[in-house]
C-alpha cells in the first residue's frame, strides 16, 4: 500500500475550510442585502429575482455545511491513521482528501459566480 505523507495535505485542508467559513459569513451579509431589496421593491421583477436568490444562497449555504462535514469526516479518519502509522496516510484517504478539496474549488467557483450575479441585480435594484 502506498503511503503519503500528511503533511502534503494538511494546509490544503485547513485552507479550504477557512475560506468555506469565510463563504458562510459571506452569505449571511448577502442575505441581509438582499432582504433590504426585497423591503424597498416590492414588483414582480424583483420578486423574482430575490426569491432566486433565496435560493441560491441556501442551497450553497447548504452545500458549504455538507462539504465542512466531509472535510472534517476525513480529517477525523486521517488523524487516526497518522496514529496508527507514523505520521502517513493510506492513498485511499489521500484522494479522498482530494476529491473534496476539487469539491471545496467547485463550490468556491460558484459562490464567486452567485456572488456576481447578486452584485449586478443589487447594483440595478438598490
């Protein structure tokens, strides 16, 4: 079995779930910015528009709390396998720990990208 040193993947890990913290803030301030919006607009265009927005941020402030779950899951595993053998890991949790880090990527690209878009409506609406 191949092992890889932990810490290759350590300050991956703790970078990833800084930032998702850091989202969730985030999110919470564009909650409150939107729901000034939805206060001062009350027509059927904007209505739209915020309740899409409703949307889109508890879906990613869902999946934000689902991927910190995972990235904590797998730290939990590794911790005892670092136990267990010296400071290595099996390669099996090493891609695990890839996979979500490539998952905290794609959902950092797409809070940027709901973040964008919110910009332009708020700009347009405020």
């Amino acid at each position: 079995m191949k092992e890889i040193n932990i810490k290759h993947i350590n300050n991956l890990h703790s970078d990833a779930l800084r930032s998702l913290d850091f989202y969730k803030q985030e999110i919470t301030i564009l909650t409150k910015r939107l729901e000034e919006i939805a206060a001062d607009n009350t027509g059927h265009e904007a209505a739209e528009k915020v309740e899409h927005f409703q949307n889109q941020f508890l879906i990613q402030y869902n999946n934000i709390d689902e991927l910190k779950h995972g990235l904590h899951e797998n730290l939990n595993k590794i911790e005892n396998q670092v136990k267990e053998s010296a400071g290595f890991i099996s390669q099996s949790s090493a891609a695990e720990n890839v996979e979500l880090y490539d998952q905290y990527l794609t959902e950092e690209k797409i809070i940027n990208e709901v973040r964008q878009e919110f910009n332009r409506f708020a700009s347009k609406w405020m």
